[in-house]
C-alpha cells in the first residue's frame, strides 16, 4: 500500500513538472497567434508559457456581461434623454454624447474580444487589429474629454451664476465635434507611424505598442498620456474645485442669513428642489472618479512598458482591459440612480423598472439653469 502511494504521488508529481516543463520549455503565449501577426508581436511576449485556459474563459464571461449591462443602460439613456422634451437642453447633449461614446464602447470592442477569448488569440488579422485599437482608444478619449466639457459647464453655470454666458444648442454642437475630430487624430496617429496597434500580452485585444524602445513609439505615449489622461485630470480638478468652493459659501452665506433671521433655513419648498442641482458637482466627480479608476490600470500598463518599471505578464493586461471596458457600465448606472428628471421619465416609459424619485426631488442633474447657486439672501 505505501509502495502504491509512493508511486501515485511520484506519478501525479511527474505529471505536474511535465506540464509546467512543456509550458515553460515547449509553448508560450504567442503559438496560437496567425502568422500574419508574427511582425507585431514584440520579443517581450516569448518569455511567458500559455496562460491557463480559465483566464480566457473569465475573460470573456465577464466582458460578456459588461456589454450586456452598458449596451442596455447606456441605449436608454440615449433614448430618455432624446425622447423627453425637459431633457433636451443644451448641457444634456454632452451627456448623449457621454452615452454614445459608451454605447459605441462596448458594441463594438466587446464582440471581438469574446470571440478571440474563445480562441485563445485574435483571429481577425492585422488590419482590424489597428481598427479595433483606434477605435477603443477613440471612445475612451471621447468619453474624458466630454467629461470635461461637462465639468467646464457646471463651472460656467455654477461659479459664475447670473453672470454666466448659457451655453446654446450650437455651442454644444461644436463642443461635441470638436471633441470627436481632436481624439480622432490623437487615435489615428499610429495608424500613420507615431506608434503602432499591436496585440497585447494576452493576445485576445489590441492596443498601443508600449514595449518599442524607439523614441518615437515612446514619445506618443507620454504624449497621448500627457494631453488625453493628466490634462482633462488637471482641467476637471480645476473645475470642481471652485464648484465645491462656490456651492459652499453659498450655503455658508445661507446658513447665516437664517441665523441672523432665526430661522431654521431661508429655503422653502422651491428653493429647497433647487438644491438637487448642486448635487451635479457630487454626481459627475463620481463618475469622473470612475473613469479615472478605469483608465489608469491601462496607463500603469503602458508606462511600466516604457520607462521599463515593472514586469509585464500577459495575465496583467488583461485587467488593462476589463477596468478600461467596465467604465462604459458606470455612467448610466449613476445616471440613472442620481438624476431625477431621468428617473421620473424612466418611470413613465418603464414602470416596472421602479426608478420613480421621491416626491421632493425635481430639477436636471445635466440641464442648463443652476438656480441654487444664484440664489441671494434677502436683504
């Protein structure tokens, strides 16, 4: 009996070192990669053995999943907000705009990366490997900037109050197309030799070459990370910062008026809906909040690639992917929990899905008047 044992476990542990030796020694990352993809695939790659199958499958359950959830959420949103006449005002057009940039996100990034989870690479050539990698990078530039724009108009509506210049269906018109034309020249740039599109270390997405050691593949990610990641981060912090700073001397301002009024608060009813417009500046940080979460594993990714900081393993840049995905799921889940206006017309087209605001609750959390912050203490 302890001779069979000792044998068992002999055999069981040979078993084991064969497959790691057959991995490690035979087979890598890159065996399943079409040979037309060999020119792209950089040396880096060759050191790691296959990943574990069950990556592949989770990979693509759970990308699955997020496209499922954003395609749904971030369609109706597109439909609330172009179907409701109280929604269509200058300011929601960025927020459509967020949407559409989301929906077209994970409609077209989320369809190939299943299939190639399922195979185990990417299937589809080198040509649409450039275009799937232009376009996840367009959306997700899109989907930053328009954030921004968002935040420029609270700004504009909420710090300067009455004295604000209101933003006109043109003016968003032209904010909207320049966004879209300044990120699409920011992601065709490797299209015509500044960098690159590549498959990354899984094999199953494509995106910027990171790995090239060459001053010009370098020079585009520390420029695309310098003009679509840390200079929106600088302009919105800019923004909220005095939106925070302006929404709390007014309170202040009100909080002592009352006092020298002896009175529990200046707002009635009216005034008192007015306050969910404030609350903007909270909504819009969180989703900010959130796509920066999302982003910035892929920035650490492609900066440990180019200042060689850190190890890269195939297995790591696959949560490159799925947090940068994820980030078209948020904005309509917050959207649709924290905008009144939105929710009392998902109501009335889908009352099944309770979304109804509570009875004190009113005004836009994206519409274009901002009356609690040009309220004035009476004399």
């Amino acid at each position: 009996m302890a001779l069979d044992y000792l044998n068992t476990g002999a055999a069981k542990m040979g078993t084991w070192n064969g497959q790691m030796s057959a991995y490690g020694a035979n087979q890598t990352v890159v065996d399943k990669v079409l040979p037309e993809m060999l020119h792209l695939i950089d040396p880096h790659w060759y050191q790691f053995p296959p990943m574990n199958p069950l990556w592949y499958g989770l990979l693509g359950f759970t990308i699955a999943c997020l496209a499922i959830t954003s395609i749904t959420g971030n369609a109706m949103v597109i439909y609330i907000f172009t179907t409701t006449k109280n929604l269509k005002t200058p300011s929601n057009l960025l927020v459509v705009n967020l949407a559409v940039s989301d929906f077209l996100m994970m409609a077209c990034m989320a369809p190939p990366l299943i299939i190639n989870s399922y195979n185990e690479t990417w299937v589809f050539g080198p040509l649409f490997c450039a275009i799937y990698a232009c376009g996840g990078s367009l959306y997700g530039t899109v989907s930053i900037w328009t954030m921004t724009a968002i935040a420029f108009d609270r700004y504009n509506v909420i710090v300067k109050g009455i004295a604000a210049k209101p933003m006109s269906i043109n003016g968003a018109l032209l904010r909207i197309l320049a966004i879209w034309l300044s990120s699409l020249a920011w992601t065709v740039a490797p299209i015509f030799g500044w960098n690159r599109y590549v498959p990354e270390g899984n094999m199953t997405v494509c995106g910027t070459d990171y790995l090239s050691k060459d001053m010009l593949s370098r020079s585009y990610i520390i420029a695309y990370a310098v003009f679509c990641y840390f200079l929106p981060l600088g302009l919105i912090i800019y923004s909220y910062w005095f939106i925070i700073q302006a929404v709390a001397a007014h309170e202040k301002a009100m909080r002592e008026q009352a006092k020298k009024m002896n009175v529990a608060s200046l707002r009635s009813s009216d005034a008192a809906n007015t306050s969910a417009e404030c609350k903007l500046a909270k909504v819009a940080l969180m989703t900010i909040s959130l796509w920066f979460m999302a982003w910035t594993p892929y920035l650490v990714i492609n900066f440990a690639g180019v200042f060689e900081t850190a190890p890269i393993s195939p297995v790591s840049t696959i949560w490159g992917s799925v947090f940068a995905k994820a980030n078209a799921v948020y904005n309509p889940i917050v959207y649709g929990i924290s905008h009144p206006k939105y929710r009392a017309a998902l109501y009335q087209r889908f009352p099944s899905l309770a979304c109804q605001p509570s009875p004190d609750e009113s005004g836009s959390v994206a519409s274009g008047n901002t009356a609690v912050c040009e309220e004035k203490p009476p004399a």
